[in-house]
C-alpha cells in the first residue's frame, strides 16, 4: 500500500503552508479507519517561486512545473504508476479581481482547467480500480448577494449565483465535483473557503482590506482603507484551513457528505474596525512598531472589485458535524502573520 499525494498550486498562499505540515506526516488518510504509508507528494504549480524550500530536502517530494489545463502534464504529475492511492488536493486558482479582469483567463484556469483536472482523475481512478479522492477547494463568493443570502447565514443548501466571474466558475465546478463523484469518475469533496486573511503582499481580491489593515501596518507602512469599517465579513485562519483540508481530504468519510459534496470550512465575520483593534493588541503584545491606518473613498482602492458583494455569514455546522477543526480565532490568525512574516523581515521587531 502506497500513497502518491499531488497538490496543485503548491506555491499559493494555502499550498506552501500545506508543504510545511506535510514535511513531518509519514502517513495519510485514504479513509476514516485506513492511512497507508505517504510514499510522493507531488508539487504541481505554474513555477516554483513560492515552493517551501523545507521541501527540497525530503526526497519524497517532487516538484512538477506546468500547466494544469495541459492534460498529458496534468496526467503525468498524477501518474499513478507504483501507488495503491493518488489523492489530488487541488488550490490552484486564478483570484477573484484578476478573473474579473480577464475573463478568458478566468474560464481558462477556473472552469476548464478544472474539468481537465478532474478528468485526468478520472482516468486514474479507472487504472486503480476506485474512485481516487479529489479534493477541490472554492469560496464563499459563489452564493447568491441577494436579500436572503445578505440577512440569513449562508450555507452550502444556498443559492448559487456570484456577482463576479470568478464565484460563477467556482459554483459551476461545486456542481461538476458533486455529479462526477454520482457517476463514479473520483470520491469529490469540495472545501469551501471564506477570505483567508493574512497573505503577504498585494493581491487582486475584494477581501484584501481585510488583510491589508493589519499586514501593512504590522510591517511599519501607513494603510488607506478603502472599505467601511463596520461590515463583518466572512474570515477564515490559514493554520484551521490547512488542517482542515487534509482532514476533508483523508479522514471524512465521503459518503458522510451526501450527494452535495461541498463543506464550508469554518470561518467567522469580523469588522474592519475588530481586525485593526486586534492589530493594535497583537502589536503591543509583540512590541512591533505599527503603521497608522486612513479611510479613503472606495473608488482609490487598488482592487478591481471596489464594492462589498460577499455575503456577510457564513453557517460552518457541516463542517463542524464531520469533525473539521474549528479554531478561528482572530488574534491567533494575526499573531500567526508576525512570527511567520514580520519577525524575520524587521530589524526593529524585539
């Protein structure tokens, strides 16, 4: 018994910290009461920029550049040759601003690479005789921003229709996981997302405000916040989204899921002004020198999205009901951002 393990888009935000918890794990899920020996994992991305280098050290990790909407490149990396198992986590993803700026792209990327991915498992699954275990992670975004969905928790029973073109492509593969899983091609799941607030730099989402407030001024730079500072929106913590999806991705026993294989990992709704007091608190805590913040009409916004349209709650009980971790705390998801990122890139920082 052998497991190959393949991650997609292992130089993303949520992949490279996959990486690192994966470095120490000898074993993986293939069901609730079975793991089998974690024999290759394979690091699929566009390039290897944000590839940890921790990786480079354990010869079972294999880093595979290419293009996942490429079948022969796709179909190589998961090649099930000398593997009982191959389970695929698939993260790679064009963001929301970016897909809303290049639709071509957006559909290239989001939708048909997508159905390529899921097609190459397909085959797959076919050489080893089972469904292989295809996890696909997507985001809040797909619902609906109607008054329903605005006033009641939203769920994975809610209606699917995202203002942006990014959600719409996210929704449609939600319903392809859940009808090649019916048909028998793969054992889907799919994890849903809320923002994952804390990734450094700048990045084209309508929920970078929400991380924007306390990385820039956590690294010593004034902040322009283009948002209102009252509107709670869904959040969710890198270190419980990881945990998270290696569980849904292993231990979750699939037929748990029923026919809508989607769970919405846990995520909780924070203001703006609750994240900055945070930031401040954590700051005094780690005696890190904080930036100052300023509010400034949405239309000076770097994102393309320059209006909130994302649901303002999330409802996480599924995911609390299959036993998914639920530590989303948002002191910890900032305290996790300095000792990862500012501590070791400001001198000043005792």
């Amino acid at each position: 018994m052998a497991l190959k393990l393949v991650i997609l888009g292992a130089g993303g935000l949520v992949g490279a910290r996959l990486v690192t918890k994966l470095v120490d794990q000898q074993e993986f899920h293939v069901s609730p009461t079975q793991a089998v020996p974690l024999k290759q994992i394979v690091l699929f991305d566009i390039s290897d920029k944000g590839i940890p280098q921790r990786s480079k050290s354990d010869p079972r990790f294999v880093v595979h550049l290419g293009d996942l909407t490429d079948k022969e490149t796709v179909l190589k990396a998961l090649d099930p040759t000398g593997f009982t198992h191959v389970t695929t986590i698939h993260l790679a993803a064009l963001l929301s601003g970016y897909s809303e700026e290049n639709f071509d792209l957006g559909m290239k990327i989001n939708l048909f690479g997508t159905i390529n991915v899921m097609d190459c498992v397909r085959e797959v699954s076919k050489t080893l005789g089972a469904p292989q275990i295809y996890l696909y992670t997507s985001t809040d975004y797909v619902a609906c921003y109607n008054e329903w969905n605005q006033t009641h928790p939203v769920n994975e029973e809610s209606f699917r229709l995202s203002p942006v073109s990014y959600g719409c492509q996210k929704a449609c593969c939600e319903l392809l996981v859940c009808d090649y899983t019916r048909k028998g091609f793969l054992d889907g799941r799919v994890g849903r997302l809320s923002a994952v607030i804390g990734r450094p730099g700048f990045s084209n989402s309508i929920s970078y405000p929400y991380t924007g407030i306390f990385t820039q001024p956590l690294e010593g730079k004034n902040y322009d916040v283009p948002l209102p500072m009252e509107v709670p929106y869904p959040c969710s913590s890198l270190v419980n989204n990881c945990d998270g999806l290696l569980f849904l991705a292993g231990t979750v026993d699939g037929t748990a899921l029923g026919h809508n294989r989607v769970v919405q990992l846990p995520a909780k709704s924070f203001t703006l002004s609750q994240i900055w007091a945070a930031a401040q608190a954590v700051a005094k805590e780690e005696n890190i020198p904080i930036g100052e913040i300023k509010c400034v009409n949405a239309s000076s916004g770097a994102t393309t999205v320059k209006e909130i349209n994302v649901c303002p709650v999330v409802d996480c009980s599924k995911a609390q009901a299959l036993g998914l971790p639920m530590q989303v705390d948002l002191h910890d998801i900032i305290s996790d951002y300095v000792h990862v990122h500012v501590k070791k890139d400001r001198p000043d920082c005792v």
